[in-house]
C-alpha cells in the first residue's frame, strides 16, 4: 500500500466522467488500498480513484471516528438505486477542495448498489452520513463537486476563498 497525491481543484479530471471497472483483479484490488490509506493519510471519511487522477468507477469510505474500529467499505461501480425522501443538511468538505466548507442538502437515506473487492454485486442501505458521503464520492465519479450544489453566489465566493489560499500557500 502506498499514499497517493490527492489532486486539487482545477484539476480537469475532477470535472470527467470516471468510466467503470471492466474486471475485479489484483490492480483494482491495489488501487482500493492505495486509496484507503491515502484517505485515512488525509484524513478523510471518503475518497474516489478521480481523486488520486484514476477516471475509473471505484469509491473507498470508512466513517468510522475511532482508529481502533476502522470499517473500511470499497465499492467498485457503485450506483445509486433509490434516494429517501427525507432531507438531511450536513457540513461537507473535500479532500480535493482543502479547508472550504459548506452545508449542503441531500437525501438522509440511499440504496447503493456496487461490486465488492471480491467481484460480487452487493447493495447497501445507506442512512445519515454514510448516505451523505456514498451521494459525495458517487458525485466526483460523475464529475460532481460538493460546491455545485451551492447557490452560484455562494459557489463563486467558496472558489474564490480558495484560489486565494491556494496562493497564499504557494508562496510561504
């Protein structure tokens, strides 16, 4: 296992549609690892391969607070089958998007289907944050930022911020 560079807003591939996985093998495998420790390396709750300039279907979560209870979930093209009707408003970041935040409403409850590491489909019943992150990272697989979801204005003045201190960390 190795950590990766986690790719920045503008980067263009965070804007492309990731094409899904044809097979489960021990690359996919390797690539789910990778993922998994650069995000725990962040640290995140979530990371998808875009994230690390890898356009291809595949999502690692983990949601747990505590290192001693780590639960891991990889999910290699995974859809969304069904979205409750229940909103839930929560504060999201991105690893991509460092230090910008922003409360962003989403369904409080999805049904994910995806393939598992083993190469078998499953489906999960997703409720509170793990629906909140499964909708973020399914998101960036579609090209979808967490700030598109904000109001053009308050999108504009996030982007802003952050191009300013992008800037200002470039040159310390």
């Amino acid at each position: 296992m190795s950590v990766r560079d986690i790719i920045k807003m503008p980067d263009p591939v965070l804007r492309k549609k990731a094409q899904p996985l044809e097979r489960v093998d021990d690359e996919v495998r390797q690539l789910a690892a990778d993922m998994l420790e650069t995000m725990y390396d962040a640290p995140g709750i979530g990371l998808a391969a875009p994230q690390v300039a890898v356009a291809r279907r595949l999502i690692v979560i983990d949601i747990a607070r505590d290192e001693e209870e780590k639960n891991p979930v990889v999910m290699i093209n995974p859809e969304i089958v069904s979205l409750g009707d229940e909103p839930r408003v929560h504060e999201e970041g991105c690893l991509s998007i460092p230090d910008i935040y922003a409360e962003i409403e989403r369904p409080a409850q999805c049904r994910v289907r995806y393939i598992d590491e083993d190469g078998a489909t499953q489906e999960m019943d997703c409720k509170g944050l793990m629906s909140t992150v499964v909708q973020h990272e399914i998101d960036h697989l579609d090209g979808v930022l967490f700030i598109d979801h904000l109001s053009r204005l308050r999108r504009d003045r996030l982007v802003k911020k952050f191009i300013k201190a992008q800037r200002s960390s470039e040159t310390v």
